[in-house]
C-alpha cells in the first residue's frame, strides 16, 4: 500500500497553549528498512506531549516533530514479525497524533484479544514507563509495598493494576477523594487523599513502603523518605510540583535508600526493544488474564487534539486520554 500524504497535528508557531494545535495536511512518513507503516486508529495524549508542546522535551534525533508516542492500529506495509493487516500498538519516538506513523519493528506488540483500538493506544507508553521503573529500577518483588502518587493518572492506573498482578501491595496517593477512590476500586490496598491527609503518616501505620513512584517531585522528596522503609527505592519520572531537592545525605545512609529515575523517549532503539520483549513477556499474560486493563477516561477525534490537550491538563481524568482517527 502506498500512502503519499495524511491528516495530522501541528503547533502551530512550534509551541504554545493547547489552542496552538491544529490538523494540517502533510505528507505521510516513509518506513525505513525493519519499520512498520500503521494505519493509526488511536493515539494515546500524554503528559509529555503537553511538556513539548509548552517548548520543551524535544524529540530525539531522528523522530517526528509531531506529538504523539504511542498508537494502535493495522499495519499497512510490513516488517520483522509483522504482516500487513496485523493490530499493533506500538511505542514511538513522535508522530502518533496522524493518521499513519513509522516505528521500529520491534518496538510494537500485537494487540491483545479482546481490547479495542483505543484502549490498546493507552498501552504502551504507560505499560513501559511502569515495568522499566517500578520493576527494573525499583525492583519491586512479590510482597513489598509500593506507593504510586498520581494514582489516577494514566502512569498510576497502570502502575496499580501492574503491582497487584505481581503480588505486591499499593499505597495510592490523589488529590481528592473521588480520585482516591478511583484508586481504590482500581486495586490500590490504600488510598490516600492527599490534599487531606499526611501520605507518608498513612504508609507509616501499614509499615512503610518498599517502592516510591513519583510524578510529583518538589516537597514530596522528604516525605517519601520518611515513609521508606530500609533499603527501599525512591524512582522519579516526572516532576510536576519541582525539579530541586534537598538530599539529606545521613538520613538516605541510615535508611539505606536508593534514589532513582529514567526517561523513556531517549532510550535508544535496541534499548527499546529489549524493553518490549519484556512487557511481552511479563506483562501481556497480566492483560490477557485481565488483571491489567486500560482506563480509558475519555476519547477525542483526531482534530480535536487541543480539547484532549485541555482536558488533560484541567486533571480531572481517571486514566487515559485518548484521540480516534478514524
């Protein structure tokens, strides 16, 4: 199949408020020797979006300017594993929110029974960013508490579901009690509002936690420490609140505390897919059973990607915020 051009997103004057994107013609990308051509069908919007929409955390070299870093759809000219008019959801380095996109072969993953497009598309971003950094670099175990904050977010509802499906225990944190709530009917042991009550005081009385994900940063930090238990792993990908600590440098020795964090999008391509061999290996058996699902809070049609931008930065949605293409 041969694709010349397609409808895709823009910001318009290369950053701005979520009104500065707008769908534009353009011509559609051309797969390179081991990439894949999908027809997008959904696209996942996520926090960094909005981060290099506003100017910042731009795409690593190669990579589409466009927004966008994971899709679900049909392959539509094939490579490696896959064969044209497979469903794929796939991780990718920019360029979701279009009607067609290029990735690595081996960065995307069939989509699984029983999921549709669009709640394929809030898979991989969210589904990678937690088994890199809660399981990898937090090496969360069976057993040991982990603490999401953000819990509703996209990161946090997958980061609930994926904990329980490997025999952990969660200690959610939301701003609000709906939103704790949520978190709870998700899974999460506890939930704790946090706009009401002192989280690192409510990991204390259940016996500290093992695992700190963090979104949040800024004067989080001490109250994380707080709550750690000996030997346990503070692990940042994202700093909503500020990006400056102060380190208690006695206090991390005496807790024995590692401190961490990563980035995904800047990861090289064979890093990529080792990490998605991974997910297939440990995490689709969890979707398939069920035990991890998307949460899909709303859609969007394509060209109403400044709504979906808007909606997801007035924080009030439980899960992903997805765009349709049709």
């Amino acid at each position: 199949m041969s694709v010349t051009d397609m409808t895709a997103i823009a910001i318009q004057g290369g950053k701005g408020p979520a009104s500065a994107l707008k769908a534009v013609r353009m011509p559609a990308p051309a797969p390179k020797a081991g990439e894949v051509l999908i027809r997008v069908r959904a696209a996942g919007v996520n926090r960094p979006d909005v981060v290099q929409r506003n100017g910042f955390y731009p795409p690593p070299p190669g990579a589409p300017d466009t927004l966008g870093l994971e899709v679900a759809g049909e392959v539509v000219q094939a490579a490696g594993r896959w064969k044209v008019g497979d469903r794929v959801c796939a991780l990718l380095g920019g360029g979701g929110y279009a009607e067609y996109a290029v990735c690595d072969a081996r960065h995307a993953l069939p989509v699984p029974d029983g999921l549709s497009f669009e709640e394929a598309a809030g898979l991989p971003e969210t589904v990678f960013t937690v088994y890199a950094n809660v399981f990898e670099h937090g090496a969360l175990r069976a057993s040991e508490t982990l603490m999401i904050h953000g819990a509703t977010s996209g990161i946090g509802t997958t980061a609930i579901q994926m904990a329980k499906a490997a025999g952990a225990r969660v200690i959610a944190t939301a701003r609000g009690a709906d939103k704790a709530e949520a978190a709870r009917r998700l899974g999460a042991d506890v939930a704790v509002d946090a706009t009401a009550e002192d989280f690192a005081e409510a990991a204390k009385a259940q016996g500290g936690v093992d695992v700190v994900l963090d979104m949040v940063g800024g004067d989080y930090f001490a109250k994380n420490l707080d709550a750690l238990k000996t030997g346990g792993r503070i692990v940042y990908i994202a700093a909503q609140a500020g990006g400056e600590i102060t380190v208690p440098i006695f206090r991390i020795m005496q807790k024995r505390a590692v401190i961490t964090g990563s980035t995904l999008r800047p990861r090289d391509a064979d890093e990529k897919a080792r990490l998605a061999a991974e997910v297939e290996r440990v995490v689709w058996p969890w979707v398939a059973a069920g035990q991890v699902k998307p949460q899909v809070d709303r859609t969007f049609p394509l060209a109403e990607a400044a709504a979906a931008h808007a909606h997801l930065e007035a924080g009030a949605h439980v899960g992903k915020v997805v765009l349709t293409a049709g």
